[in-house]
C-alpha cells in the first residue's frame, strides 16, 4: 500500500473517531464546559498518535525496517503540540482553582438572595386540593399500575421515571412519558413515536394515561438524531445544558421538553446557576429560546430542586468565608436532607429545613424557593427537623412497621405543622400523620386526611391553642337541592346543593359531629358552616 494512501486512511479513521467521540458524548463548544476542554485534548492527542505512527514509518522505510531513535527535537511539530497539551492541562487545572470557593466564598455566599418572611401571612391555612399527598415512589407505582391495565400498549412501551411534579389549573400534578420498552419496540414504533403520557392528580390518587393526536417523537428514549439530548446539540452546540431536563404539559396538554441552560457566575466552571430556557416541542421538535426572567408564565421547573439546595447551602455556609466553613463554622446553616414542594401563587416552590451544621435535631427556619423564578423565602420557625418528626410519626405506629414520607410544611390553626403520608412495606399509603413542627411530641394519626386533621385539631385544642383564621368559615342556609352519599378512601362523604347556590358543599361523616346530615332529605331547610375553597367547599359545623 502506497504511503499517501495509508496516510489518508489514518487521517480519515482520527476524523471518524473525533466524530463518533462527538456524537456520543456531545460536548457544548463553550469555554465554560469540561468535556470541550477534555474534547480539544484528547484530539490533540489523537493528532500526536497519527504524526507519531507516520514519522516512525518513514524512519523504519528508510533504515530498512530498524526505526531511529526519536527525539521530540527533532519533530518540532510533536513538541508544539506536546506544549500545547500542557497548556492547556495548566489552563483547566488553574481555571477551576479560581472557580472554587476557596477563593471566591463570598461571591457563591451572594448567588442566591434570602427574604425573610412572616410564616402565617404566606402560608395560608391549608387547602387540601393544592397540596400534594402523594410522593414521586407512590405516583409511580399508580403510573406502573395504570400501564398495566393499558393492555395495548403495555407490550411496546414503559412509563419514564421523570414523574415531574407541576401545578395545572391550582392543582399539583405529576406527568412523565412513556419510553420505548427495548430497543426492538423502538424500531417498530419509532415512526409513529410514543402515543401517550401519564398525568396523576397528586390530590385525589387519580391516574389518567393523555393519549395524543400525535406521538411524541423527541424524547430521551430516542435514538440518533431525535433523541432529545442529541437533537439539542445539534440546534445549540454551544450552549451548556443542565443536568436535569423537565418534561411538563401546556394549559392546553401539549408536552414539551423544559430545557434549563447552564450560567457560570465565576471564573470558568463555578457559580452555577441558569441563565436562559430552550423549550422544546415534544412532538415537532420546535425549539424556542427564552432569557431565564422571560419564560412562559405555565412553566413550573426551571431551577431542579437539588441546584436550588446547593445555592442555598453556598449562601448558609459561607456567610464567614470559606475557611470558616470548614474549621470555626460559625454561623454555618445547610439545608437538610430531603425536600419536598408546595403549590403556592400558581407556582411550584421547594421546601426545605434549615439546620446547623452541628448535627442537632432542630431547624432554625425553613426556606421555600421558587423553582421557576428562584426567589426564595426564609421563615424563622425553630422546631424538630423533618427527620425527627417523622420518627416521631413511626413512633405512633411501630407496632405496624409503617415508614413515613418526606413530610409538607403546612399551617394548620396558624402552627406550624408537618404533614407526611404513613405507608406499608409494599409503598401503599395506610395512614397519614401530622407533628406540630415546634413541639413535635404532638402527634396526630388518621387513617384519612380528615380524621388525621380532626384528631390534629383535637390536640391543639387540648393545649389551649385556637384558630385565629376564622374568617374562612362561612354561614349558609337555604334548601337542599339535592344530596348525594359517595365513598371516598373508604369514608363516606355527602355532597350538597343548595338551591339558588352554586357551591357544592362537602359533609365528611369521618367527623362524628356531621353524622346528623343522614336525617336530610331534599326540600327540608338545612344551616351549616363551610370553609371556602372554591370549589368542593368542606362543611365544618352543621346546626
């Protein structure tokens, strides 16, 4: 074989492997992105392999097969890029020095800026159909148990683990796609793309698989070039994106890809935050792009959870500097281990406990942070951490081995109170608990949420502590419409209408002081008090 040739073949085989290497890993072609450095190096390296392979073949020809001793001297090409190499090595290793904390402490303490808030003026008393009181692990086995009854698809496709929990119309939802079930089933049903996603009502268990008009053909489940990662790329090469991409549903139920775009705040690869939006059409593939403050009022996930955490435990720990935080740790507050989310101003806010960084078992206050806007609220409320409360919650059932949820921040006759769902070995909700945050010896239990929150309500009263809010109930009489029994959660519920009112009014016979509502009929007088909620209005005291 002729030398060009050879040479050709070499150049062309390190163009293939730079190419393949690309296409697989899919470094954005930004200074701010370690796989482009960890990119340009190894091509240099690549390049070095090849000079190196042909220059040694010359040597071999010309000395009749015993190659010369090399010297990067005598190459000088090789020792450039050699050089080169180092340089850039130097570069990323001083770059992300300087982006550290260790010498930009106070700029990562000033990434995120805290409000402090009064708890009771933005934390109303609670609504039950904005609170979520499912977790990710119970909407996922509702998920599974949905695509098992889905007979026809069940075969060919999965439910995706993304399970993103979003507010429509006030009230939280979790929505993920289905997935390609292997590699075969994507081969055969690519063409028409993934025909449905799962959404659950988190309030009332509800599971409904949205069958689309038109399938989803741009996914993470893809392959090639509509595969969502890949299909990013190739329209944004430079951009950095985040490591966690939403899947969310318009007002209208049209799927779409929430694609958070990485901003460096300090030096080159420190002070993540996000700085603009891509929000891909998951069924076209239509991209837009959005300045981070310019995103569609219905998108609820910009910031991901775990980066809100990291901001918040930079601006707790490093209030003194970054040797402070590792040695004196005065002053040193982190977020503690787990969170959860709260529907509030038709946005989706993380909660999270503050603590010291001592290891006590109390928080100092809470933080809730805007995952759209990354506002963020502090309220000093110092009690149990969630972690103690929720073994105090297991306390109350251990003879039943029940395990507790990450619990909600809800207020409940203006106290703090935890509210966590109580579930078996199998992940199925048995019971749910509320531990008044600041005396979380305060135990309520209740195989439903209203007896849980009677028996709550109980405990309060029996330590001398009232609703102050009372002008949430209000007065009704009239005659009755209609009256309708349903059974919900096992607990029968009385539906009312009263004539020349367009409310429907909810009596709960789990509270043993309503059990008089049997003795109605339509067309007799009734008079009763209601909390309004807009909707299915709660009935709380019957005359």
């Amino acid at each position: 074989m002729k030398k060009g040739v050879l040479y050709t073949i070499l150049g062309v085989l390190a163009a293939a492997v730079a190419f393949i290497y690309y296409y697989v890993t899919l470094p954005a072609i930004n200074i701010h992105s370690s796989g482009f450095w960890f990119f340009i190096m190894a091509a240099i390296v690549a390049v070095m392999v090849v000079y190196t392979i042909r220059k040694a073949g010359k040597d071999m020809a010309g000395t009749g097969g015993v190659a010369l001793r090399f010297s990067l001297k005598e190459h000088k090409p090789l020792k450039f890029l050699g050089i080169l190499l180092l340089l850039l090595l130097a570069a990323y290793v001083i770059g992300s020095i300087l982006s550290s904390p260790i010498v930009n402490a106070k700029k990562y303490q000033q990434l995120l800026t805290l409000e402090t808030r009064n708890f009771t003026d933005d934390i109303k008393e609670v609504d039950y159909r904005t609170i979520p009181l499912l977790d990710k692990d119970s909407a996922a086995l509702l998920g599974d148990r949905k695509m098992g009854s889905l007979v026809e698809m069940v075969s060919q496709f999965e439910v995706a683990d993304d399970y993103t929990q979003i507010n429509v119309n006030g009230v939280p939802v979790r929505v993920t796609p289905l997935v390609y079930a292997s590699p075969i089933k994507w081969l055969t049903n690519q063409k028409n793309g993934i025909p449905a996603y799962m959404r659950i009502d988190m309030t009332t268990q509800d599971t409904e698989c949205v069958m689309l008009d038109e399938g989803i053909k741009y996914s993470k489940s893809e392959y090639f070039n509509r595969n969502l990662y890949r299909h990013l790329r190739f329209q944004f090469p430079t951009y950095i994106f985040g490591d966690q991409i939403f899947f969310e549903i318009d007002d209208n139920g049209v799927p779409y890809w929430v694609c958070p775009v990485k901003k460096f705040n300090i030096g080159l690869f420190g002070g993540e935050t996000v700085g603009r939006v891509v929000l891909c059409n998951a069924v076209t593939g239509e991209c837009t792009d959005y300045d981070v403050e310019d995103v569609p009022q219905w998108i609820d996930k910009v910031y991901s959870a775990e980066l809100l955490m990291q901001l918040y435990d930079y601006h707790g720990m490093y209030q003194h500097g970054f040797f402070n935080s590792v040695l004196g740790q005065k002053d040193c507050l982190v977020t503690t281990n787990g969170y959860n989310y709260i529907a509030l101003d038709d946005d989706v806010w993380v909660y999270t406990g503050i603590t010291s960084v001592n290891g006590d078992q109390s928080n100092v206050g809470f933080v809730l942070i805007n995952q759209r806007t990354m506002e963020t609220r502090f309220y000093r409320v110092e009690g149990a951490t969630e972690m103690s409360a929720m073994s105090s919650a297991e306390g109350q059932v251990q003879n039943l081995g029940y395990r507790a949820t990450f619990p909600l921040l809800l207020n409940i006759a203006d106290e703090p109170t935890y509210f966590m769902a109580l579930k078996d070995a199998a992940g199925l909700v048995k019971k749910y608990a509320m531990v008044n945050v600041q005396k979380y010896q305060w135990v309520a239990i209740g195989d439903t949420i209203q007896a849980c929150e009677k028996s709550y309500n109980e405990l309060l009263s029996t330590n001398g502590i009232v609703s102050q809010n009372t002008e949430a109930y209000v007065d009704v009489s009239g005659i009755i419409e209609s009256i309708s029994p349903v059974v919900l959660e096992g607990t029968t519920h009385y539906y009312i209408c009263i004539k020349g009112n367009e409310n429907i009014f909810d009596v709960d016979l789990s509270d043993d002081s309503l059990i008089g509502i049997v003795r109605y009929n339509p067309g007799d007088s009734i008079k009763f008090q209601y909390k309004d909620e807009g909707g299915l209005n709660p009935v709380k005291t019957l005359e």
